[in-house]
C-alpha cells in the first residue's frame, strides 16, 4: 500500500462511517442520455482510474481488472430523491467492497444525474473532483487523455531509495515541530464549565472576496493563505499568545504526475503562525510557512506517530490539537448567508477546541467557525470571524490607498484579549492555570499528595519520598487528557521532597 492509503485506514470507522469516510460528488447528465450512456461512462470511469478496483487488505493492494457495478436508480419523484442527493449507507470493507457506489436519477425514466459515493481510501477530496470532471466528460462523448499513474505507481514510487528518503526526511521535520509547538495554544479560562459542544458561525461576504483577490494580486500569497494568516493574528490577539499552530490538510500535488492522480494523498501538515503588528508581514509569513509544511506533506503515519510518541514522552505529555483549518473550496455543500455573519445550522460536529472552514475563496468569501463554548460566547464567536472579515477589508482598502504598500495592525479587530485571573503562569510558551494543573493533581494522586510549582521555565510536582514517580506521573498526564480543560497541562518534572515540612520551608 502507500503510505496514504495506510494513514487513511488508520482513522477510518470499520462500522460506521463518519463524515469524511466516504466522500461524495454529483453529476449531471447531458439531456437525452439513455440508461446505457450512464452505465458505459461509469464503467469507462473505473476502468480508467485502477484506485476505484482495487482492495487493500493485509498491507498490500489489489487492482481487479474486471468486475460488476451495481449502481441504484431512483425516480425524481420518490421520497426522498428530490434533492438528487442519498446518503452513503454502509461502511466500505476496503479489503472487499469496490471503492465505489453509484446512484442514477431520473425523470420519468431518463437519467439525469448521478451520485457518487467513494471510499476515502481510493479518493482524497482533490481525486473526487477529478473523477466529477472526467465523468462529465464521458457522459458528454468527450476524449480524455490516458490516465498514466496510479496509486500501485506510487507504492513503486515510495519504495524507491529516492521515495524512502523523501518520506524520512519528512518524518524527521514533523518531530522537531511537535518538539516545538507549544503543548497547549488554547490556555485560556473556561470561562462556562457546564457548556457543552461549540458555538458554529458562518460568514458569506463579496467585499472580503473582492478584497482577498487585491491582497493575493499585491503580496502573490495564495488566498487560503491570506485568510488563514487573518484567522490567526485575530486568534493570537484574543489569546494574548503570540504563537499558534494551524493544523490543516495539504493536497500533495505538487508533481506533475500527482496533479490529475486519483487516489489518496492528501494528510495533515502544521503550519506555525507568529502574530505581528502587520498584516501583510503576516500573511507573507503565512504563505512561506505553509510553502514550507508543503514541502513535508507527504509521510508514512505509523513512522511518523513513533518519533512524535518519542517527542511527546520527552515533553511530559501530547500536544493538544486546538486549532485546525478546514480548506473544502469546490466540495462544500454548506449554505452561506448572503452577507455577513449568521448562526450555523447547529448540526456539525467538531474535533478541535478552535475550527475554521474555509468554504469559498472566489466571488464569495465563505467561511464557517466553530469554538468550544466553554471559552467564548456565541456573539464573541461572531465577532471573531466578523473580524477575519472587516480585517481582510481594511487590508485591501489601506494598500489601494497607498500604491499597495499600505498595511493595518490586525489588533484593532477580533475581539479584545481574554482576561486571566493571577493563578495563570506562562510556561515554555503556554499559559496555564497552576490552580487547575493541582486540581488534576489532586485529583489524579489524591488531595496533598503532590504540590505544583513553578521552577524557572518548568512545571514542577513535589511528591513524598515514598511516592513511586513513574505511576505518579502516568496519573496525572491520564487525568490531564481525560478532563480536557484548556490550559491544564502536565508537570514537565516530578521532584521527590524527602520532607513536606522542610520542603515548605
């Protein structure tokens, strides 16, 4: 297998598919086409792209040279079919099912769409619009180029001596940034403990469209760029944390023959942001940086989850993942209000404390924020992405005003920095709560039974000389990731006090 078809079956449910399982596309079907058109461009489709016949099972993948698809029909007018789209249905069984189901619609007997629902496996979201676009073309009669790679092509590749050093080199960079990134970028209060879930806003604007497009023309920084360099300072500004980490995926096409390649490719990438007072050296230090992430976007998970579990355990505990961009441009089915902010349909689950989705890029900015209600209220969640909004604006507006050299201060926007009680310690570049960080302990090892301090740049738990340090310090790191309060982290050293009383002393 390649290394992205191992990484997506790392995460994928077996049982019961999630949202990002299996991906889905639709297209329409020239007027006058017959049932037979259809069932010829879809067995044209499979033929010609081997990730949609093959199986893998048993760290091997198999590509089947013939077969039969079973595609459902479904008339426009029952239940059900008048949006022309179906749910997926079961879990594909990656080592028994085809990577594909296909639905045909029709209209008293005449086909005019068809659905596709395709196992992550075989496909990354960048392959589903290629296989909209070559479907399309097949049903319409048109030619298309030979298909020359495949993912057994990129197995091949990534066994050479030149693939396997790429894939080190990769996992070699991803260890030193998670030695780096802070353990914590969220520390910030939890300001309403019993809430549940997150605060989900959507923003659609053409003025922010209008003005993204000047921005990329005057600094040549791609547009996600641009948005996610917005996102981040006005993040940093409400955190008063002058660093943060965007966790988001990268498409990983960036050679020729990957460019029209259907297959899986895309995996996760850490883009760092450090806040400053301009914008544009901001998005500037954005676009350079996820460049560089780029670079590393491909790698072998298993490899790379050993030397992060190495890193981790030397850093006393898992970094947190509080911040991810979402970039769905051309696969969003979301409904974006027309202008401004609006409350999302309350109906999407997210992973991370802190969620941007960026939906679309051209004529309209559309953009979705999710954030933990336990730290900011449904109208600071607005106001945050409102803010992404005006920021972007004012950017364009000040370099137009000024031959393009014009620049803002990304603090003016966004809502204003979060209020930390005195209990709160910067720490190796997190802040965090002590008096939390001895509740989990308290917790963990009992009432008394371990007293956090601070020594210099370290998170210090003095125990009694009878105290066995390792399980101690288990405890504590299990009770820290099982409460998943923001800004509670672990001690970095456990220090044995031979005498509570003398150590008080």
């Amino acid at each position: 297998m390649t290394v992205s078809q191992k990484n997506v079956l790392e995460w994928i449910s077996p049982d019961l598919p999630g949202p990002a399982d299996i991906l889905s596309t639709m297209v329409r079907v020239p007027r006058g086409s017959t049932m037979d058109a259809v069932g010829t461009a879809l067995g044209a489709l499979i033929g010609r792209q081997e990730a949609l016949r093959t199986l893998v099972r048993d760290g091997e993948q198999f590509v089947h040279a013939s077969g039969t698809l079973v595609a459902e029909v479904v008339e426009a007018e029952s239940a059900g079919a008048g949006q022309g789209w179906f749910p997926p249905g079961r879990a594909f069984d990656p080592a028994a099912d085809l990577p594909i189901r296909a639905r045909v619609m029709t209209r008293s007997g005449s086909p005019c769409l068809v659905v596709l629902h395709v196992s992550h496996v075989a496909a990354d979201l960048s392959a589903m619009t290629i296989l909209r676009a070559e479907l399309a073309a097949l049903l319409a009669g048109r030619p298309l180029p030979v298909a020359a790679y495949h993912p057994a092509d990129q197995a091949t590749y990534e066994r050479t001596p030149a693939g396997r050093r790429r894939l080190e080199g990769s996992v070699r960079y991803w260890a030193r940034q998670v030695a780096e990134k802070p353990l914590c970028a969220l520390g910030l209060p939890t300001r309403f403990p019993g809430a549940r879930g997150h605060h989900h806003v959507l923003l659609g604007s053409r003025p922010a469209a209008e003005a993204l497009a000047h921005i990329v023309a005057n600094t040549g920084a791609r547009p996600a760029a641009v948005v996610m360099a917005a996102f981040a300072a006005l993040l940093t500004n409400w955190t008063g944390d002058p660093e943060c980490q965007l966790h988001c995926l990268c498409n990983n096409r960036f050679s020729p023959e990957l460019r029209d390649y259907v297959g899986t490719v895309a995996q996760e990438t850490i883009i760092p942001f450090t806040a400053s007072s301009s914008f544009l050296r901001s998005v500037s230090q954005t676009n350079a940086a996820a460049l560089a992430a780029y670079r590393y976007g491909r790698y072998d998970s298993v490899r790379l989850f050993e030397a992060k579990d190495s890193v981790e355990r030397a850093r006393g505990m898992r970094c947190h993942r509080d911040v991810v961009v979402n970039n769905t441009t051309g696969h969003a089915r979301v409904i974006l209000p027309r202008a401004g902010v609006e409350p999302g349909a309350g109906d999407r689950a997210f992973d991370a404390p802190a969620e941007l989705d960026i939906y679309r890029l051209d004529g309209t900015l559309g953009c979705g924020l999710g954030l933990d209600a336990r730290l900011a209220t449904a109208d600071e969640t607005a106001a945050l992405l409102g803010g992404v909004e005006r920021l972007i604006v004012a950017a364009a507006a000040a370099a137009a005003a000024d031959g393009g050299d014009g620049d803002v201060d990304p603090a003016g926007f966004g809502i204003p920095p979060a209020q930390r009680g005195p209990g709160w310690v910067r720490i190796r570049s997190c802040w965090v709560d002590l008096a939390g960080v001895q509740a989990a302990a308290d917790l963990a090892l009992g009432p008394g039974a371990a007293r956090i301090e601070v020594a210099g740049d370290e998170l210090v738990a003095r125990v009694g000389h009878d105290t066995d340090v390792s399980a101690a310090a288990g405890a504590v790191v299990d009770t820290v990731l099982r409460e998943g309060r923001h800004g509670v982290v672990a001690p970095s050293h456990y220090v044995r006090a031979a005498d509570w009383e003398r150590s008080a002393r």
